[in-house]
C-alpha cells in the first residue's frame, strides 16, 4: 500500500476520508492542490503529511518560471507560505518545509526543480526507513500474549511509511507474537474505527473497536497490557502532542500501572520547544463534533468546542521509541542525544 506515491510530475495519494468505505486514489497536478488535500485530512498524519507536503513543493517548484535565482525564489517563497498554513501541530510539515528551502537556497539554479524532487524523494525514504526501524525496536516492549491499546492511526495511511505505533505492533506480529488490539473509536472524525481498524484487519490482526470513553473500563479491569500512541510533536522535555484524547489516556494508564509508549520518529521531535506549553494546537470546524458524515447528533445552535490534540505531560511517558533508540526519563537530556546521533 502506497498512501503518497511521487510518479514524476504529479502526487498520487489515498483519500482517507474516503476509508473503510471506498479506496480511493487522488491524483494531485498542483501545490495547491497538496495544500488542500492536507488541510482537508485527505492525507493526515505527521510523517505523511511532511511527506505530501515535500512533493507538493516539489511540484510547485516545478511550475515556476523564472529567469533568474532571485525570482524563481520569490515564487517559491509564496508555495512554502501556502504549506506553512495547511495545518500548525505536527512539525514534520515545517521541517519538510525547511529541508526544502534550504536546499532552494544552495542549488544551482539550472538543477534547482530537479534537486528539489530528490530532496523531497529523501524524505520520504527516511521516514520509511526510520519507521520501519523504530517499530523493530519497539516490538521488544510487546510480550507474547499482549493486549495492546492504541488510540487515532499511526499505521502507513499516517506515516507513508510502516508506521508508528501500528508499526510496533506489526513487527510484533512479524515476529511470531500472539497479540491483540483494542481500538479507540477516535471522536469526532473515527481515525480509530475507520483507520486504524481498517489498517489492522489488513494485517489479520485480532481487533476489538471500543468506543473512546470505554477506555477506562478495559484499562481499570486489566484487560490491556499496555497502551502505544503516535505523535505529532514532541517538546524538549518529552511532552507529547497527540490527538485529542491521548492525555486521558496516559492518566488512566498511569492510575492503573499500565506502561504507557509514544512512538514516533526523531522528525517528530522539537527541541526548539522547551515544553508541551508552547506547542500549536489545532482547532477545527465544530460541525465536526456536532454531526458524523452528514447527520447532526446535536441541536442547532449549540456551541461545540473542536481542539484536534492536546498535551500529554512527560512524566505520565513510560517510553519513547524512535528509530535511535528507545528514549526513556529524563527526558530533557536523552531526547538530545538520539538527535544528535541522527
């Protein structure tokens, strides 16, 4: 399965809203385009949204007409703006962003389109690279015979790549490890029941779908024998942006000594941020509380609040698993460590 596919002058992705119901393949010509796909949640995800968002600039690039350096840079400046604002949490996007103006700056201008494609084609083998490996790592966490609980999509639909928390239970399952997953329904868009059950059945992996405020009933009646979730930024000190509904999960685990993991790939680690406080949180549209697919579930007038991630503080992170390691407390100090070694 290939959610972002590059095939020359264009970007070939899943539309996810389309997922269980239909697979369905969007070709996109235009940056904006990729902008819009990605704002839409037609590609979602951190890694593949910096991914998607690589070739998108990629393709803009290739659509400039310029004379000179100076103004094909100006031109370009106006495509990363358009990135930028597609969506403010996950920081893959702007480090995509910033991998690819710097190598706009450095270029020749006679190889500058063409270097921006293999910079963007870079990006997207590392993140396969790199999830492929941390969910290798990871799967050492998962003893045979676990229920695992994991919570939005974190599998290739999210990465472009093997995948995150999903990844680490597939390479369990690879590895010949008997394993269960218990699945949160994800509220209000059912990343959980459309994504990541879909992903899981794919793979032939035992799936039990739950909806989000069942959570506390599975883990206080040790039914779950440890929780895995993805990321979509971590600060300095191991504060962890996830989906909305991560922080309640990480508290639960902890009141009821279930190991909580954020698996995720160093692309996903800030250091600029010395905490979760200074992490962008994403409000969208209410109406996606107050309807599902069309059908209003509240009265008409109600005021519906739509945060898309909250914080979970660090000290309620058992682990982090990245592709250089397994990080664990303090994590002020070895999160800089695997980030240097990269």
């Amino acid at each position: 399965m290939n959610p972002v596919e590059w095939l020359g002058n264009e970007l070939k992705i899943i539309d996810q809203t389309q997922l269980p119901g239909k697979l369905v393949f969007v070709e996109l010509r235009d940056y904006a385009q990729v902008v819009a796909a990605i704002k839409e949640l037609k590609v979602r995800g951190a890694p593949a949204i910096g991914v998607a968002a690589a070739y998108g600039i990629a393709l803009g690039a290739q659509d400039i007409q310029a004379k000179d350096k100076a103004k094909f840079l100006s031109q370009f400046g106006k495509i990363l703006q358009a990135f930028a604002a597609a969506r403010p949490t996950a920081v893959n996007l702007f480090q995509a962003i910033d991998r690819m103006k710097k190598v706009a700056t450095a270029a020749d201008f006679t190889t500058i389109k063409q270097a921006l494609i293999d910079e963007a084609k870079a990006i997207h083998a590392e993140e396969k690279t790199a999830t492929e490996h941390l969910s290798r790592l990871g799967a050492g966490l998962i003893k045979d015979g676990f229920t695992v609980l994991t919570h939005c999509n974190t599998g290739p639909l999210a990465t472009a790549g093997y995948g995150t928390a999903s990844g680490v239970i597939r390479a369990a399952k690879e590895q010949g490890k008997k394993i269960e997953v218990v699945v949160t329904e994800t509220r209000p868009l059912l990343q959980g029941a459309r994504l990541t059950a879909w992903e899981l059945m794919q793979d032939n992996i035992p799936t039990t779908l739950i909806t989000d405020s069942m959570a506390g009933y599975f883990l206080s009646r040790g039914k779950v024998n440890c929780v895995i979730v993805g990321a979509d930024r971590i600060a300095a000190n191991g504060d962890t942006a996830n989906k909305i509904g991560t922080y309640t999960l990480a508290v639960l685990a902890k009141e009821n000594g279930i190991p909580f993991y954020v698996a995720a790939p160093t692309s996903t680690i800030d250091l600029t941020l010395k905490s979760g406080d200074e992490i962008p949180i994403e409000e969208r549209n209410p109406e996606e509380v107050t309807t599902i697919g069309g059908i209003r579930l509240a009265p008409k007038g109600v005021t519906a609040a739509n945060p898309a991630f909250d914080i979970t503080p660090h000290q309620y992170i058992t682990a982090i698993i990245t592709e250089e390691g397994i990080v664990s407390k303090p994590y002020a100090d070895n999160l800089k460590k695997v980030i240097i070694t990269k």
